[in-house]
C-alpha cells in the first residue's frame, strides 16, 4: 500500500469545541466579528506558463486570466465548506474552531453557532456545508462533520442568526485521521451528495457494504435517493480516494476532484453506479471495469479540494499545488486545457465557489498544520474570472 500522499503535518488536539449557538449584543441583534480588510495586499497575476499545464493535455488562456480583486475577510482559522443562502450571504465553516459563519457579500462576518460535536484531528473536523433548497421555507442547513466514533450528515435550523440544534441525518460514515472526504452538495435534483474518504483503508473504497470512498446521493431526510443504482443503498459510486470537490456544468453532469496517492490526481466525470478504480488504478487504468478520469495531474501540482463551475469552465484549487485551475468544459461533457493561475501566491487552496453574482470566492488553508500562514491567513480572496 502506498501512502506517499499521507503528509503528516501537525497533529491537532482531539478534542471536541463546545460553542456557543450564537454571538448577540446585549440588543439582541447578532455581533460582527472584528475583521481587517486587505483589498491592494493582493499580488499582480502571473500569466501561465507552459510548464503548469498537465499532460496529456494542452490549454490556452481564452477570455484572458482571472483576475483577483481583494481579500474579502482574513483572520480566519482553516475555512472548509461556503454555500450561499437565497439573500446572497454565505455560511461558511471553519474546520478546527468548529465555528458557523455568515459572511456577507460585502465582508461582513456573523458567527452564527458552531457544532460541538465536531472532532478536529488530522483532516478530520467540521467540513461541508449545503443550504437546503428550500430554505425559504425549512430554513435549514446541512453539514458533514468527523466526531470521536464517525464521519456523519446532520441538519440545524437557522433562525434568523441563530443556529439551532443538529440533527443526525446519516451517520456511521467510516472516520479516519486522513481521507475523511467532506464535501456536500445539493445536485439539479435536489438531492444531497455527499464525499466520503477511505479512511487511510483502501480495500473499503470497493467495499459496496462500506460508505467509506464513495459518493453518496440522499434525501433531505438520509434515506438513499430515488434512483439510486441500489434502491436500499446511499451509494452513487465508489472506488475513491478521497474526493473533495462537486460540481454541476450548464447541462447538469456532476464532476469530482479527487485526492491521488503517489503519482496522479483526478477529475473525473460522475456516472450513476460507476467504478472509479482505487486502489487497484491510480490515474487512467485503460480497462473497462473502471471509469478512467478526465484529467489528470501530477500530484506536486494540485491535491485538488474545492470544484466549482461557471461559464462554460470548471475552476479547481490546489492545496499541495497552490493555484487555481481553469478547465474547458465542451458541450459534449469533455474536459480540456487545464491552465493554473495565482500559483504560490496564496498558499494553499482549500475552496472555490461561484457566487449568485458569478464572480468566484477563493479561501485558503494555510492554517491548518501543513501550510505557512501569513498574518492575514486565512482568507476569503475575491476572483473575477
């Protein structure tokens, strides 16, 4: 078993955060978190070189580079998952601390709760977030969290600034110190995906009885989704690593970025009951019992976390790469002329998501055992792509 991608970095206390459920004046009226602005500490935009476009493909810089136009809030400690509700704010969760942001599309920043029974060791720790679709009416969040015994969905109510208690949606969710997954999603569907890791534990990633490297599709409620390829079953495919990014382009296809091991990591393109191959292929097998990705990159140029779409792109952060890539996405469902942008400027790069104005919000994970923070880090930086 090769583990060459399982860096240690600092081990984090396990130990879960008890918070507050909310922050308020004494008024009533929810207290915004001191923040400091920075919008000209942002560097001038490298053009891409040659050299940072991964074989087998070549890429081209259509419509000119994206451009960053400031940091939106810093003196954050590790943020992970940010949805957008219908008013155009954002949660965001923050791994270690456990905290429940809001951040407006302004900067301004409102801690709405936290969830204590999140365990932050390792990967591990308070991770994705998802806003129901619904939310107008059910005012309800999602979010998957690592607690002492397993990985687990749960939803919370949100009253006005106010998060309420969780409840267990699925649980039993292998944990791990590494591989934990994380990453939710409502699909076109109205569905919650949800990414799961193999736990350091290859075998259970083609172990059709384990949730452990797989991507699971459910109801609000935890029951496996109509149409599932087995109706008993959360499982939407399996044979991964480790994925950490979901997205849907215009004609409602859903890829995946994904964590290799020593040699490649992957996009790949999400078919219903399909096999993505791990452990037996890391990167393109060329057999046909396992969907081979799309794309592939050396592993020194992404460890790839967040994924999101827009206009006719995917754009995919970089952890161990530190840059963001952009990523053709043709009519057909083809992905082509991967080019990388803010490369080392940043750091490390957790999440990347489209805003309802269409620009793109970047954060980083510098604080989180295995980068070298700034005194700003971590960031929410704007990009305008």
């Amino acid at each position: 078993m090769r583990l060459g991608r399982t860096r240690s970095g600092g081990v984090l206390a396990s130990v879960a955060l008890t918070l507050a459920a909310t922050s308020a004046c004494s008024d009533g009226s929810p207290a915004p978190i001191p923040r400091v602005t920075q919008p000209t500490d942002l560097p001038s935009q490298p053009t891409p070189s040659a050299s940072e476009t991964p074989e087998p493909t070549t890429g081209s810089d259509e419509g000119g580079p994206p451009k960053a136009v400031g940091t939106l809030v810093d003196l954050l400690e590790v943020p992970w998952g940010v949805d957008f509700l219908p008013d155009g704010a954002a949660v965001v969760t923050e791994r270690i601390s456990g905290r429940v942001l809001q951040v407006a599309a302004d900067g301004t920043l409102t801690r709405l709760g936290g969830i204590s029974a999140a365990v932050p060791e390792g990967e591990a720790g308070l991770l994705g977030v998802a806003v129901s679709p619904d939310f107008d009416s059910d005012r309800t969040l999602f979010f998957y969290l690592t607690t002492g015994t397993d990985n687990r969905v749960v939803s919370a109510p949100l009253d006005g600034t106010t998060l309420g208690e969780p409840t267990v949606v699925l649980d039993g969710i292998p944990r791990g110190f590494i591989h934990d997954g994380g990453r939710i999603a409502f699909g076109p569907d109205g569905h919650l995906y949800v990414t799961t890791g193999e736990t350091g534990d290859p075998a259970l990633a083609q172990d059709p009885d384990s949730l452990a490297g797989k991507i699971l599709r459910i109801t609000a409620d935890g029951e496996p989704a109509p149409g599932n390829p087995d109706a008993a079953s959360p499982v939407w495919s399996l044979g991964h690593r480790n994925v950490q990014g979901l997205a849907w382009d215009d004609e409602g296809r859903l890829w995946a970025s994904e964590f290799g091991d020593s040699d490649f990591d992957e996009l790949n393109l999400i078919e219903k009951g399909a096999n993505y191959g791990w452990p037996q292929v890391e990167g393109v097998g060329g057999g046909s019992e396992f969907v081979d990705p799309q794309l592939v990159w050396p592993v020194e140029e992404a460890s790839p976390s967040g994924l999101a779409y827009a206009d006719g792109h995917l754009w995919m952060a970089g952890l161990r790469g530190q840059r963001l890539w952009r990523i053709k996405v043709s009519g057909a469902g083809r992905a082509s002329q991967p080019t990388a942008y803010f490369t080392e400027d940043y750091g490390r790069l957790r999440t990347v998501v489209t805003t309802p104005d269409g620009q793109l919000w970047l954060t980083t994970s510098n604080r989180d055992g295995r980068g070298e923070p700034t005194p700003a880090d971590d960031r929410i930086i704007v990009v305008r792509p």
